[in-house]
C-alpha cells in the first residue's frame, strides 16, 4: 500500500498507517517496513472515461509462506483493494481507503487501519490457485451502480457460486485519479532473514487473468492492446527482486504474470584458508559476496571485508 507504514501496532494486515484502529489485535512480530511495490502496472488511457473496472487474480505461491508477508491489489480513483498474506492467517481479502466512514461497508470485513477492511468468511483461507475478481464501478451513495455516480463502489468475486459481494463504497470526488496494479507488495524488513521478501516461483506465479473496463455508456469492454505501462520499481539488491512474464497483451482479455526471479548461480565457495584480493568474489550461506579489499579468513558476512550482492 502506498503512503503506508507497517509498525507492531499496525500489522493485523500490514498496510495502514501507525497505530489504527483495528477489530483483532496486532501481531507483536510483524515486520516493521515500508511496503514496497516491486511491480505496478499502470492504464495509459482516460480513467475519467470509464465507469468501472473489473480484474481477476490467481493465488500465487510463495516458497517462503512461513515467513513473508504480501499483497497483490489495485488502485482506482484512491482506493484500493486485493488479497493480502500474512503467516500467521494466509491469504484474505482486504479493502483500504475508505475515508469517508466504514458504515454500510461488508460486516464480514474487520475494521482495519481506521479506514480499511480484514474481510473474513468466505473471504479468507485462500489458497495458491484460487481465483478472485474485483470489480469497481461508479455508483451512488446507497451503493447502487450509477453512471454518475459520485461514489466508488467495491465488490469482490470469491468464484464460490454466491456471485459478486458488495465490500465498501468511498466518496469519489476528492480523491487521487488512477487506475493501476500492484502485483507484487512485500513487507521484507531491515533483516532479511527474520522478515524475508516473499519468494515466488515462476511456475506457481502471482497470475493476472483479465480486466474490462466500463464504459460511459455502462457497457463491459475487455481490456486488450497497449492500454498499459509496465513499471519495475524492485528495491535495490540485496532485497528481492521480481519479473513479469508471459505477458500478453494481444489476448482479449490481456493476461500476464509476476514472480522472483531466480537467482543467479553462486561463484566459488567462500575457503578460510585462501587469500582473496580486491574485487573478488565468492559465494557463501546462500548469497554472492565481493571482497573490499585484500582479505584472509575474514568470514563474508561476519566481518566488514566483504560486500553483500544478494542471493544466489
């Protein structure tokens, strides 16, 4: 979540500002971090011109669901919605944004961060391969769509046959105009190793199934073609980094996915017994290494000879 500060007060879902208000307490060992959007994908065209946006996500798999902590979601006129993982719970649906007061919100969604949701029942539980829709639209302030409406209305899609479930509804007027993806929103903290970036495999990925757009005479459009930037914004190493893949944006619906991406190969193994030069590189506990200066039986990682240049 943009703007967001994960603190021990606030990470029952790991996204809002410090201390909210929160329906369950908060979990004393969640990390303490900025979330970081490593992959966003951006509509290129008139978001005033539509009326609505609908998107499908897989589950993906993390190697490292123990431990990481994730969101996948969407932005639309500054609010946001997604699935959201943490260890302790797994996966659930999550809204947040809602400025203007949670009354008529879905009452299977916990307050969360004093304007958002923790939504349970049928929204939590999820697994890797599970799919969910979310479709915004204009509508007005009884949560009914409407053209022109001055509101923005969420609903969720659990595909478990009960259909389209109302979540919240925001005052639309005031707020950010945008229209994006976050496919992939870690919680890494300052120790990795405590805290680790989510690690997905490319061949169980974070996998975006298909948007449509409404439009201003309330029809639903696929969205297909080049109606997209793609935007990298993965933190430097040694932090994880992700990929898109698959990529197709001449189907109708367009599709693509998002993963780690693998790890190159480790040089030689660290030896205490060798006498290292400038510059030189060695593997060791899993991530490459490069000497700062001339250095013998300095363990990498352990001493200040060596600098970390991520896994491998």
């Amino acid at each position: 979540m943009r703007r967001a500060l994960v603190t021990a007060a606030a990470v029952v879902a790991g996204l809002g500002v410090a201390t909210p208000a929160l329906a369950v307490p908060p979990d004393p060992t969640g990390p303490v971090t900025f979330g970081t959007y490593a992959n966003q994908v951006h509509y290129t065209g008139d978001e005033q011109s539509t009326r609505g946006w609908k998107i499908s996500w897989e589950i993906p798999t993390m190697t490292n669901a123990s431990q990481a902590w994730m969101a996948v979601g969407q932005w639309y006129f500054g609010f946001e919605s997604g699935v959201y993982h943490t260890p302790g719970e797994g996966w659930w649906v999550y809204y947040y944004g809602d400025q203007d007061g949670l009354t008529g919100n879905n009452p299977d969604c916990d307050e969360a961060w004093g304007e958002g949701g923790h939504c349970r029942g049928a929204m939590e539980n999820l697994s890797p391969g599970d799919h969910v829709t979310f479709t915004y639209q204009w509508c007005n302030a009884s949560g009914v769509a409407d053209l022109s409406g001055q509101y923005n209305c969420i609903w969720v899609d659990m595909h478990d046959g009960v259909g389209d479930r109302f979540l919240a509804k925001e005052y639309r007027l005031n707020q950010t105009v945008e229209m994006y993806t976050h496919e992939v929103e870690n919680f890494g903290d300052v120790s990795p190793v405590t805290y680790p970036e989510p690690i997905i495999p490319c061949n169980a990925p974070v996998r975006m199934l298909g948007q449509q757009l409404k439009s201003p005479t309330g029809s639903w459009l696929n969205m297909t073609g080049n109606l997209w930037d793609f935007v990298n914004g993965n933190p430097a190493p040694p932090r994880a980094q992700y990929q898109y893949q698959n990529i197709n944006t001449s189907a109708s619906p367009a599709t693509w996915e998002s993963c780690s991406v693998p790890p190159p190969a480790c040089p030689a193994a660290w030896n205490a017994s060798t006498l290292y030069e400038t510059g030189q590189e060695v593997g060791h506990n899993g991530h490459k290494w490069r000497a700062r200066w001339w250095t013998y039986a300095n363990e990498p990682g352990v001493t200040n000879a060596w600098d970390d240049l991520g896994a491998c």
